[in-house]
C-alpha cells in the first residue's frame, strides 16, 4: 500500500491525472472488468507513446490503432506500417494495457481481388465460387501473420471500397445476407483461427441505412462476434440523438465516443464537456450488452487531448464508469484540482464549463452542425444542411435553441430551409438520405432566408462571442495561482477560442446578411449594408490575429490558420459579387 501511495505521489508530482479509486491492480484492470478503451488515429510515434504513457493511470485495459496508423489491415504489408504497428502493439502490451485492436475495412477496392474471381455482372466478385473465399481467407491469414501480437481487430464491413452487397450472387439475394456472410468468413479466420476478438463497426448516414446494418449483424452466424457502435447515430454531433439501434443488437456492444471532437474544435479551441459524455454514458450503463466505452483521442497530426485540458473528456468517462453516482460538477473540479492545482480549480473549472455552451454556439448554427470538420465553411459544404442533420435521427424533428435565442424549431422547416443555400437544396444527398423531407414539403427549392433568421444566427454568434470572453476571464482571475506553463497553455486555448467566436460571428454577418441582401431587394437598406461590411471588415482584421497569434494550435486535420485564408476567402467573394449569387455587390455604407 505504501508502495503504490508513492506512485500516485510521483504521479501527481509529474502533473499526471489519477484517478481516485486507483487502487485497483493491473491484473483487475484487465480481468474481464467493463472495457476502458482508448484510440490512437495519429501516426506520431511521439504522440502515441505520450498517449500509451498516461493510459495507466485511467486504468485502460483496451487500446485501438486506427486510421493513420492502419486504416485497412493490408497496410500492415507496407514496411513503416507494419514496423510502427508492431512497435505500438508492444509498448501497449508492457504498459499494461491488455487488448489492443487494429482497423480494418472489408472488401477493400475492387481491383485487390484477382481477376480471376471478378467474373459476375459488370466485373463485380462472384460470391458464390468458393475459390475466391479460399483467396480471401489466405489473404487474412498472411496479412496477420505480419502483426503477430494484436489481440482483435475492429472491422468496418459497410461503407468501403468494394462493397460487398454490390457484388454478385445468386444466393445471397439481400444487402444483409452479403454483409453477414461476409463478416462469417472474417470470423472464421480472426476468430476461430487465430483465437483473437473482432469488433464490428456500425454505421448508416441515415436511418435506413442504419436499419440495414443492423439487420446484417442480426444474421451473423459466429457466436463470439462483438459490436462497436458510436454513441451517436451517423456521426460526432452534439446535437445528435443517443444511438437507439445499440439496445436492439443481440450481442457485446462497444460503445465508441469522439473526445476529440473531430465536428467539434478537435482540442484546439474550448472542447471540454464531461456532461456530454456522462450523459450518454449513464444511458449505455443502462443497457446489459454495452461492455464497455472507447474514446477517440486525436484527430491525426500532433491533436492528441493528452496533456491538454481537453483531456478531461477522458477523465469524464473514466471517473463516471468507476462511480456512476459522481456528478459533473465534481469531475470538473477534480480534475481541474488534480491538474493545474486546487487554488485555481474554481476558476478554472468555470471556464472550462462554458466549452459545450461556446462550440454550439460558435460551430453550430440553430442546432445544426455549420462547420466543415471543426472548419469554417458555410457554403458550398453541404452536409450541414442534410447529411449531418440531427432531425434525420430525431421524432419529432424538432429542437430547442437557448444561447439568447430561446426558440423552438423544426430542424427543416426551419432551420434546413432558411439556412441552406439553394445549391445544398438541390444536391441529390437530400433526396436520397432524406427524401421524405422533400415529399412533405418541408424544405423547398430556392433561398429563403429572412431578416428574422438572420438575427437569430447572430444573436446566437454574439452568444457564444461572450461565452469565450467570460472563459478567457476565469483564466485570468486565476493567473496568480497557475504556474507559467499552465497559465500560458490555458490562456492560448480559450484566446483561440474567442478568435474563433469573433471570426464565425464576423463571416456569418456578412454570409448570411448578403444571401438577405441579394433575394429581397427590400433589405438593401443602409442598416443591412452596414452589417455585411462591418462583417467583412471585421473578418479582415480577426484573420490577421489569428495568423499572427504567437501559440499556434497543434496539427491535425483542422488547420486553425487555415480559417483566416478561408475568411479571406468569403471576403473576397461577397465584396467583390459572388457569381454564385448573380455577381451582385454591396456598396459601402
């Protein structure tokens, strides 16, 4: 006991977070308890060692290795793949952790399968010639064979390369029946072979889709195959719904959580909401098949939340699964406590907790996601207006804006057919995702934005624009109880935050102002002038702060710079007579 008392000492010393009820043994955190699991998307060596390093103390006993570092399981015939997996296996098996997963997408591109066996229709496979299914066993065989020490492998078998329900056969006559029959051949190499686990990945860009996902699993003949599913249907949207399929599927589901906010600021601006994730996660305590959560931890590049303050995402997850009775209150003060010192907790805490209030104010707009990956991008990024929309997954579809709005709105009636640029309306995404939307006449042809709902937009952008101050002065009160390093990294994550605000604030004026401007002829009044071109000044300005701001945000997929190119970019475009819209320009007030 006194033993492990002094590693929890050196441990918090070293500015590790460790969990309160530490005093578990490796061996019990491995031994059949509920999954804790993390997942490495980035192909740093130095990131993920980091990553593996800080795994211990939250006592994750799974560990998957996903995207960049292997994507499909045939990369792991590339020399660097194979060598950097290999080195990753091991440095997670000594540190502890007990099972450690590997991606892969089955069938990859058409053109990986001899053309010997693409005999059916039009050059698909033919499903039916056994020979091929021989070819594909031997093809799994040699390519584990090369990652010898992997425990299971997490298979995407729906949305690749070669589909396999668009394949040939005479005998499986469904999507479902393809796609069991597929994943029962993985299996049989994965599973009942190699004696290794296999997670299979749902997914569905809408409900249909997903209703044929499930459907597939439901036919799955392997006993021991077990299920990874998102906390949210589709994708990592705040404003998505729970996942209602995972209480339907019959079998261990994993449930798969996006702390590093891929929609949603990726770890570079305020992304700290442990009440996100414990709310969805009591919800899937309360399911008997969920065995567990894994959490996403970077989004490629240097973006890893470890050794940030967005990693109390992770604590969340990992303080909520041990005590299913803590409060979010509290994880925000122990962990801002266990961080950055119990004299600044408060006010730390406090600006942490305004990050879900900010994000979805600043990267959503009336409740639907608005931003490209975490990107600024309003038009012509159309799947804020109806891939990524959460009332495909909500009945009614119908949401509740607060942030100084406080307004009921139907997802399309509304908010989809006010917001949408014509062009998004006319992209035939809508009509094959969502076709009844367009069969009820809820969203119709044309720009219908109005004065009204631009000033809801705005109001909501000023929202989330004073959030971001107020957070950025809770640091500041606690500046005199912080340590230099911690007092820097916290004031640069909350200032690019409200750069961030001030920058979504400034285009979405003068974006959205000028679609107003250029379908009424009404409202090209002075006062409407005004705010367009304060917008685009305003933008002007903010983009140089952030390009010259002197803490850059880490790497990753979302190049925080990038988005003053990209406000330049809508400057450019409306001051000059956007050809989208008719070439039409605004005459300074």
């Amino acid at each position: 006991m006194r033993r492990l008392l002094a590693v929890l000492i050196l441990l918090a010393a070293a500015g590790v977070v460790v969990l309160p009820a530490q005093a578990e043994t490796e061996a019990e955190a491995g031994s059949g308890q509920s999954v804790r699991g993390w997942t490495i998307l980035s192909d740093s060596d130095a990131g993920a060692d980091a990553v593996i390093a800080a795994a211990k103390p939250y006592r994750i006993n799974h560990l998957q290795l996903s995207h960049e570092i292997v994507h499909d399981l045939r990369e792991v015939r590339e020399p660097a793949k194979q060598a950097q997996a290999n080195r990753l296996v091991k440095a997670a098996h000594d540190a502890g952790i007990a099972e450690v997963a590997i991606w892969d997408h089955s069938l990859y591109d058409l053109d990986h399968y001899p053309a010997e066996f693409r005999t059916g229709p039009d050059g698909t496979i033919d499903l039916d010639d056994p020979a091929f299914w021989q070819w594909f066993k031997q093809d799994y065989r040699e390519m584990l064979d090369l990652v010898p020490d992997i425990d299971s492998v997490v298979l995407t078998f729906i949305e690749t390369g070669a589909r396999v329900e668009r394949q040939h056969s005479a005998k499986l006559t469904t999507a479902e029946q393809k796609l069991a029959y597929l994943v029962d051949q993985v299996a049989e190499v994965i599973v009942n072979e190699r004696g290794l686990g296999l997670y299979l990945r749902t997914f569905g860009y809408f409900p249909e889709e997903m209703e044929r996902t499930i459907g597939a699993i439901a036919l799955v003949r392997n006993p021991d195959v077990k299920v990874m599913a998102k906390a949210t249907p589709h994708d990592f949207f705040l404003t998505h719904p729970n996942d209602s399929t995972i209480a339907r599927i019959d079998r261990p589901v994993l449930v798969e959580y996006d702390t590093a906010g891929e929609y949603n600021g990726q770890g570079k601006i305020a992304n700290a909401w442990p009440e996100e994730h414990v709310r969805r996660l009591r919800h899937y305590q309360g399911l008997p098949n969920v065995i567990g959560y894994v959490a996403r931890t970077d989004r490629y590049g240097e973006s890893r939340i470890v050794g940030t303050p967005t990693e109390i995402n992770l604590y969340a997850l990992a303080r909520a699964t041990e005590d299913r009775r803590v409060s979010v209150e509290t994880i925000y003060r122990e962990f801002a406590a266990r961080t950055y010192g119990k004299p600044a907790a408060r006010e730390v805490a406090a600006a942490l907790s305004k990050s879900y209030e900010i994000v979805t104010s600043v990267l959503y707009s009336l409740g639907t996601n608005t931003a490209n990956h975490s990107r600024l991008d309003y038009e012509p990024y159309c799947s804020s207006y109806h891939r990524s929309v959460s009332g495909k997954w909500i009945e009614p579809p119908v949401t509740y804006v607060r942030h100084g709005v406080n307004k009921r709105f139907h997802f399309w009636i509304d908010v989809v057919d006010q917001l949408s640029p014509a062009a998004c309306k006319a992209d035939p995404t809508l009509a094959r995702e969502a076709q009844y939307v367009l069969d009820r006449g809820w969203v119709t042809p044309g720009d219908h934005l109005t004065p009204a709902y631009l000033r809801h937009v705005l109001t909501e952008k000023d929202h989330g624009v004073r959030m971001a101050e107020s957070a950025l002065r809770d640091i500041g009160k606690a500046r005199r109880h912080l340590s230099a390093e911690h007092f820097q990294q916290l004031t640069a994550y909350f200032e690019r935050t409200l750069l961030t605000a001030r920058l979504h604030r400034a285009v979405a004026a003068a974006y959205f102002g000028y679609r107003v401007y250029v379908r009424d002829a009404e409202q090209r009044t002075r006062a409407m002038r005004r705010l367009i071109w304060d917008g685009l000044d305003d933008s002007r300005r903010i983009a140089e702060q952030i390009r010259t701001y002197p803490v850059p945000a880490a790497s990753g997929e979302w190049d925080w710079v990038r988005d003053a190119a990209e406000a330049d970019t809508y400057y450019d475009r409306i001051s000059k007579g956007w050809d989208r819209y008719g070439g039409i320009t605004v005459p300074r007030p």
